[in-house]
C-alpha cells in the first residue's frame, strides 16, 4: 500500500474510531446504543448560541479549548499507527506523550478559571489534583517501557515488543498506565473535573456551542489517542498475523477504548484526594518496583 | 546568516521575555503564573529549535506541572487570587528597577565578553544525544544526580510518610 493510501485510511479509521467512541460514552451512560445520538449532538453544540459569563477571562476563554485539542493532535501525530505510518518520528516520543498530555491538566486549569464560576473552577483544581496523583506512576511506568526498548522513540518500543507482549512482560506496568490514562482522559472513575451529577458538569458547565464542542470532540479524540497509547505501549501496536499493520493497531484501539468504558461503566467514583492517597502510597512504590523488576528482567 | 532557525529562536526568545513582562503586569495569581508557564514553555521551544530534543520536551513537561501547582498554592496563600482588589505582583519597586538594571547589565556584558568559540556545525542526532545524556548523568556527572536524585526521594518518602490520612467516616 502506498503510503498516500495508508495515511488515509489511517486518517478516515480515526475520524470513524472517534465517532464510535462517541457513541461507546453514550452507551456506558444510558445504556442504549444510538448510532445518530452523537451526530444530534454534533449539530446541536454547531448551531448553539454562544453564551459568555460576566467577567470571564477572554485570554483563557478563548485559548484553554484551542489548547486542549492543539496537544491531543500533537500527541496523534507523534504516535505510530503502522511501521513508516508516523507523522513525525520523535526520538524522545515516550516522554513527548507524557509532556503534552500534561497540558490537557492546564487546558482544564485556564477553562475552570476563564468562566469566572464556582463549579468550573472546582472542576479545574481537582484536574491539578489527579494530574499531581497519576503524573509519577504514569512516568514512571514509560521509563520501563523505555528501558526494554533502549530508546524513546515510539516506533523502537513496538519493535522491541516482537517476542513478547508488554503486557505480559511488565503487566504492573500495564495496569499503572491503564488506570493513569483513565485519569488523563478524566473518564469515570476518574471523572471529578467534570462529574455531571455533582458539578453539572464542572469544568464545561458554563461552556456552550463551539468553545464545549472543541472540548467535548477533543475528550472523544483523547480517549482514542490513549487507547492508541496503551497499544503502542503495551499491546504490541501494529504486530498480528495477516491483516495490514493499521487495520491490527485500529482493532486493539477500539477494544481498549471499550474497556475504558466498561471499566468507567462498572466501577464507583473514586475522589480526588482518595487517588493521590493511593497513587502515592501504593501506586509510586509499585511504579519503582516495576522498573526494578524490568531491570532484572533485562540483565538476566 | 539569516535562518529559519535563527527567526525562531529570536521570536520565541522575545516571546519568553514578553510574558515574563507579563507576570508582573497582571494582578491575578492565576494568569501570573500561567504566563510564567507560558514563557517557560518558550524557553523549552528555544531548546527545540536549537535540537536539543530532550532537553526541550523534559522543559516543557517539567513546567506544565510545576507552574500549576504553584498556581493552587498562590491560590490557597494569597488573600486576593482573583486580583478583584488590584494588587501589585511587585514590591520595593526602586530596589527591583536597581537590581533588574544591574542583573540585566551584567548578563548583557557576560554574554558579549565570553568567548562562544566556533558554532558547531555536526551534532548528533537525539537518539544519539539521549544516549551521551545518560553516559553523562552515569559517568562523569553520577554525584550530583544521584545526589540530587536521592534527596528527592526521600523527600517524596518523607512527605508521604508524614501525609495524614483523611477519614470519610465522622467520628465522635
């Protein structure tokens, strides 16, 4: 396949894996899987009036949504869909994910504050508070990762994946950057900055038309971009029998993207200040023991 | 010589300096320290632009977090985070002109004096730099960043240590 071909057909698989996203945030939600839900919604948010609180803060209010879909496409670009299939080949694209991803943490912070309201602006400092709690396990577990693969770039790490799965070879590992990327994407568990039966939504409570449909298509982007994330890292990317190597990372994608939502589905809240207790207390030792385990691993 | 890498680093450096300005200029806490996220991010893109990769991406990461959580803790020490009251971000105005004069004459004058030596035309490429970074922190350089490296753990083991645990249930 040409690579012309390639890149869109990668394109078109994204635009479709965040449309079924879409719908998957429906379904985890209410229940019912309604294909034109998010197309209805689409249109609704398109065509709303755009309604500015009193003295908001036009800087941040203006910049926080561009910000917040500027790095998720950043993250995209940098993140290998097949061998050759990157848009730019970063050699420090592992600690690349975890610096953009750090900016969906600002991007929540300028849009709580911008909207001069109570609920978006507690919705925007539980954001810092879950970023403070997984941004060590979630390094951490790239740095081992990293260490398997003796480099950062992203494309070397699915590689060094060839015999054996990550998944399998550091599972702790694993389960920190899953339940981390949770955290990044503010699914539910993880959902305070915008917990809709408690804030009313919280950071994009006061949001309306194209300002919350950049935050709402970003979120949806996010999630695939994670799942994305999670294959890269763990599931071997684009590694499977027969079929061409998109089509094996789009299949991976969608099923982790799925789980995100069964998990989110099935599991109560977990409060802000319970998971930085538990990310320091249990996650941070885990991360370190995980890098010693892959540590002695690779000098036996 | 005129380079599309040379435009950058004058644009990006004039862009760190503005919203260093900046800091100083507005009276809220928050956009405060926003703009110093932001001119520090312009510092981590100079480090980009001049391709030193790791150094520029692990600015930037650094940053995003620690310019938030001096947010939350201006937010939680000052009396007026929002600025509704006007407040200076600035004291001892004649003695901060006086020190900013002479702090900027003798890094102007330091940076004209130094000898820069020839630029460097053959550098390696980051994941050779990645590399020599980590020859460097391992070898020759091993003191200091374990040093430094082990006083931040025991600092994150000691804070975690002395963290109280919160209770959900109401104790009488």
């Amino acid at each position: 396949m040409t690579p012309f071909l390639s890149g869109f057909m990668i394109t078109l698989l994204f635009v479709g894996g965040v449309y079924f996203v879409a719908v998957l945030e429906r379904c985890s939600m209410t229940g019912n899987v309604s294909w034109s839900g998010p197309a209805r919604s689409f249109l609704l948010l398109f065509a709303q009036e755009e309604i500015k609180t009193r003295k908001h803060d036009k800087v941040f209010f203006e910049t926080a949504p561009i910000l917040f879909i500027g790095v998720i496409l950043l993250t995209i670009s940098i993140l290998p869909f097949s061998r050759g299939s990157v848009v730019i080949d970063l050699g420090t694209g592992a600690l690349f994910i975890n610096a953009a991803l750090v900016y969906i943490m600002v991007a929540l912070l300028m849009a709580g504050w911008a909207v001069n309201g109570v609920y978006a602006m507690v919705g925007g400092w539980r954001a810092l508070a879950q970023l403070i709690a997984y941004s060590m396990p979630v390094v951490m577990a790239l740095t081992a990762t990293v260490m398997r693969a003796e480099s950062m770039f992203l494309t070397d790490i699915v590689e060094s994946q060839q015999s054996l799965w990550n998944i399998l070879y550091q599972p702790v590992g694993f389960i920190l950057f899953y339940i981390s990327a949770l955290a990044i994407a503010f699914l539910p568990p993880f959902d305070l900055p915008v917990a809709e039966g408690e804030l009313a939504g919280g950071v994009w409570a006061d949001l309306t038309g194209a300002r919350k449909l950049l935050f709402r298509l970003g979120r949806l982007a996010l999630v695939l971009t994670l799942s994305v994330a999670v294959v890269v890292l763990y599931l071997g990317g684009w590694m499977g029998p027969w079929l061409p190597g998109f089509v094996w990372t789009f299949l991976k994608t969608l099923l982790v993207a799925a789980s995100f939502f069964a998990v989110g589905h099935f599991i109560p809240r977990i409060r802000h200040d319970h998971l930085l207790e538990y990310n320091w207390k249990y996650g941070v030792p885990l991360a370190l023991y995980n890098i010693f385990q892959v540590g002695v691993v690779l000098l036996l | 010589m005129i380079s599309v890498q040379l435009i950058l680093l004058i644009i990006f450096g004039l862009a760190a300096i503005w919203f260093g300005w900046r800091v100083f200029m507005t009276s809220s806490m928050v956009r405060s320290a926003l703009s110093l996220l932001a001119s520090m991010v312009a510092i981590g893109i100079l480090f980009l632009v001049m391709e030193a990769e790791f150094l520029g991406v692990l600015q930037i990461m650094m940053m995003g977090t620690e310019m938030s959580i001096m947010a939350i803790f201006m937010m939680m020490y000052m009396m007026d985070p929002g600025g509704l009251g006007q407040m200076d971000m600035y004291h001892q105005k004649n003695i901060s002109i006086a020190a900013g004069v002479i702090v900027t004459v003798f890094i102007v004058g330091a940076a004209l004096a130094a000898d820069w030596g020839t630029i460097a035309t053959q550098f390696p490429g980051p994941h050779e730099q990645n590399r020599l970074l980590g020859m460097e922190i391992l070898k020759r350089s091993m003191m200091i960043f374990e040093t430094a490296g082990v006083t931040i753990l025991t600092g994150m083991i000691a804070s975690i240590t002395v963290a109280l645990s919160i209770k959900n249930s109401v104790e009488k």
